[in-house]
C-alpha cells in the first residue's frame, strides 16, 4: 500500500506530502516499493507513541484510591489497595479490562504496550491449568483492541531485599526461575508479528541477584525491564542490604545494555544518572503516576544532558493519553526550575515536538521494535490527526505538535494504525461498544462481590 500524507513528523520536524509505503509485514518501505494504489492521507500523520509500561488490570481501579483515610497515605498505602483489589481477578476479567485498556489508549495515540504482567497464579498461590492462563488473557486483550503487544512475563520471588517472605496478593505472583523461563519459553514459542515477548525482572526488591542473573543469561534477545528506585524508602533498603543504591546495584551487575529499560529511575544521584545514559538502556518515565503515588521527580534535564534515552508508559493508568505524560515531564521540570521550555534538543527547539519524537525513539527501543517514526523500516503504527478543525487555525505547521502536546484538542485523533492497519477510524474503535460492555460487566461484578 502507498500513502501520500499530507503533514508527517519526521525527526526534523513537519514536512508535506510525504510518500511512503507499507510492505506486507506491516513495516514502512521506500515510496517506489509498492505499486498499489495511492491513498491520500489528510492531516498530521505521527508516529504512533510506544507505551513502555502498563499494568493492564490496574485500569479498573484508577482513580478509587484517592480518599483520605486511617491508613499510610503513601505508595506503600496504594500498594495495600493494589493487593486487595487483585485478590478477586479471574483471567476473564483481566481480559476484559485489558481489551478496554488497549482500546483506550488506541484512541489516545498509543500504537503499543509493554505489558509488565507479574500477575500469574489463583489467589491462593496455586497453579492455573495452564500456567500462562493470565498471560494469556492480557494477551487476549491485546488481540481483541488490535494494538501491537510486548508481553514482558515478570519474575517476583520475595517481599523485600534479603529474601523477606511473600504475603497475601503477593502468592499469585510468585515463580520459582525453573518455572519462570518455561512460562517465558511457552509464550515466546508462541509469538506473531503484533504480539512479541520479552522478560521482566519486578524490582531489586522482589528478585534476588542469583536469580535476576539467571534471567537475564537465559534471555539472550529482546527487551528486559525492571523497576528500579521509585521510592526513598526502596534505596534505603537497598543500601542496608547491599550497600549500594538501586541504580548503583544493577548497573554494577555489568549486565545492563541498550536492551534493558529502568522503570521509575527516579531516586538517581547525577553519577548514576550519567552511568544510566552511558549504559545505552531507556529510563522508563511513568509521569501521572509517579506523581499521583508521591515518588519525586526526575530530572530529565540533567539526563538528557548526558545522552540518556527515554520513553513514557501510562504504569497504573491514571491517565492513558501519552501527550499527558508528556506534559507533565515538561511542567516538573518548570515547576522545579523556574523556567520554561526546557526538554529540547540541538536539532529540535519545539519542546513539545523534541519531547514527541525522543519518547517515540526511546519507546520504540524499549520495546524491542527495530527503527522508530515514519521511516523506512520501522513497524507502520501511527496516528492521524485532523488538522482541519477549527482548533488548529492559525497553527503553523512548525508548532503543530507542540499544539497538539500542550494545549489539548478533545476529539482532533482521528485515526490509529498498527501494523500498516487502521484499527481506530473517526476517532473511535470500531470494537468499542462490545469491548467497554464485556469491561462494565467485569468491573460491576468485581465491586459487587466481597473482598475474598
Ligand atoms: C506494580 N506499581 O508492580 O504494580 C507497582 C507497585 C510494587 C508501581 N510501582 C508494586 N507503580 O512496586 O511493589
Ligand atoms: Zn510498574
């Protein structure tokens, strides 16, 4: 297929009437290779932003642990509700409530998902039939909405650093290494071009050194994330059991390259936050929820200074649109600073289109997909804007993205593309009215039925 689009982002910036094509495996190819029919493709054509981390089943608890109460206001005290609410997740609900997810964030302008899926067992600790039974269910999920998936099967073993016991919720978690790289082996052999896996190490706090080396020797291609140092009192942990910071801990290990993405850097001195940038990996930045959970701020100016590569994931989900994480990078960094326009680059001076185009790069590595944008050999997952709307008068071509990242236009997405395939028209999924009954009919039940 051919596209002749109107507006596309490139890494310079806005051009018009760009030819490209799509090949047969759903990747950008020279204009000249394909000689299908042209489709004229009005507006601003974007790459579609990878999101880089998600907790699918946390969508249908966002926003409820926002009440003051007896309990810890803090991460911890999230946590707590977290664990309750998984308590009562069947493999159907978290299908459902993935499927509605996704579709969400097709309509935002996410084209893909890392899903961080540590969730694996019965409540009681005891093995589903099938071992990949939830694995399979976010998977399902995915199919169903049509994005592009990297499933990143998670390994958690403990409740804290040195081998502290796991309680409650914690047991539907729980792996030994044997068991973990069969389920990771059983969902690679099972892999297709939209659904991909990689592996998932839950946080120093939850894998012990021997085995997140084990892991990572058996993982020999694709995406290893971890989550790293989001809170204060995770470094202090780390320190009394090793010594060392979390970031400090890991990167010692000699095993994190361009493969790796540390998710919720954000308790970094500027020697690791140079160590990061050296070591290649992407710094997984969940801003809403690092904000709503009260971890600190991180501060992408001086990382970006040093080479660091970066990417946005919508993590517990309160917000699922990738232009809101976006903003809230920029406006920390305001905030903190005292200055404006800060995230830009040597090449790029439009903050919200450097922000843009970095986090689609960074994204896209993060996720293992080869070439990021609209270019010639990266996965054809992009979005279309209208740009014809009245919101957009008077927007030169060269602020466009930065209009589109900053002042919100309710409504102007007009369509999404995975894979060289519109799965969003007109702003909506055409799937839209089955996926969000099949979500109120899990999510009703689950509020109705008594924590187990
Ligand atoms: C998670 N979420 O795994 O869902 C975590 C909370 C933990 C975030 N860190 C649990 N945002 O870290 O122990
Ligand atoms: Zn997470």
């Amino acid at each position: 297929m051919r596209l002749r689009l109107e507006r596309a982002l490139l890494p310079d910036g806005v051009h018009r009437d760009v030819l490209i094509s799509i090949d047969a495996e759903g990747r950008f190819a020279p204009a000249g290779a394909s000689t299908g029919a042209e489709r004229l493709v009005p507006g601003l054509a974007l790459p579609g932003m990878p999101n880089l981390h998600s907790h699918a089943f946390q969508r249908a608890m966002a926003g409820s642990a926002e009440v003051a109460s007896g309990a810890e206001h803090s991460f911890w005290g999230w946590r707590d509700v977290m664990y309750r609410f998984v308590e009562r997740l069947t493999p159907e609900d978290v299908a459902a409530i993935a499927a509605f997810a996704y579709l969400e964030m097709l309509e935002s302008g996410y084209t893909s998902v890392a899903e961080f899926h540590y969730l694996h067992h019965q409540p009681s600790g005891a093995r589903y039939a099938s071992p990949a039974a939830l694995a399979d269910a976010v998977r399902a999920g995915a199919q169903r909405a049509g994005i592009r998936q990297v499933l990143l099967p998670t390994l958690y073993q403990q409740g804290n650093f040195n081998g502290e016991p796991l309680k409650g919720a914690q047991r539907r978690f729980a792996n030994d290494t044997e068991a973990f790289l069969r389920l990771c082996c059983d969902l690679r052999s099972r892999e297709s071009s939209l659904a991909t896996t990689g592996v998932a190490l839950h946080s120093l706090r939850a894998v012990p050194r021997v085995a997140l080396e084990a892991v990572a020797a058996a993982a020999r291609s694709g995406p290893v994330h971890i989550h790293i140092a989001e809170q204060r009192r995770e470094v202090r942990d780390s320190m009394e059991a090793s010594g060392a910071r979390p970031v400090e801990f890991l990167l010692g290990t000699g095993l994190v390259d361009a493969r790796w993405c540390l998710v919720h850097a954000t308790h970094v001195t500027a020697a690791e936050l140079s160590a990061l940038a050296h070591s290649g990996a992407v710094a997984g930045l969940c801003p809403t929820t690092e904000s709503n959970l009260g971890d600190g701020r991180f501060p992408l100016d001086e990382y970006l200074a040093a080479g660091g590569h970066f990417g946005v994931g919508s993590d517990s989900h309160v917000s699922l649109d990738p232009r809101e994480e976006l903003r809230s990078l920029e406006y920390t960094l305001r905030a903190w600073r005292e200055r404006r326009v800060i995230a830009v680059g040597a090449a790029m001076p439009n903050c919200g289109a450097f922000l843009y185009g970095a986090a689609v790069a960074g994204g896209a590595q993060a996720l293992g997909l080869g070439d990021a944008g609209l270019c010639t050999g990266a996965p054809a997952d992009f979005i279309v804007i209208d740009t014809e709307r009245a919101e957009f008068a008077g927007v030169t071509d060269a602020a466009l993205v930065d209009a589109w990242v900053f002042a919100p236009r309710p409504g102007a997405l007009r369509e999404a593309w995975v894979g060289g395939r519109p799965v969003v028209h007109d702003g909506a999924h055409p799937a839209r009215e089955a996926i969000a009954a099949a979500y109120r009919t899990s999510v009703t039940r689950l509020v109705a039925e008594p924590a187990r």
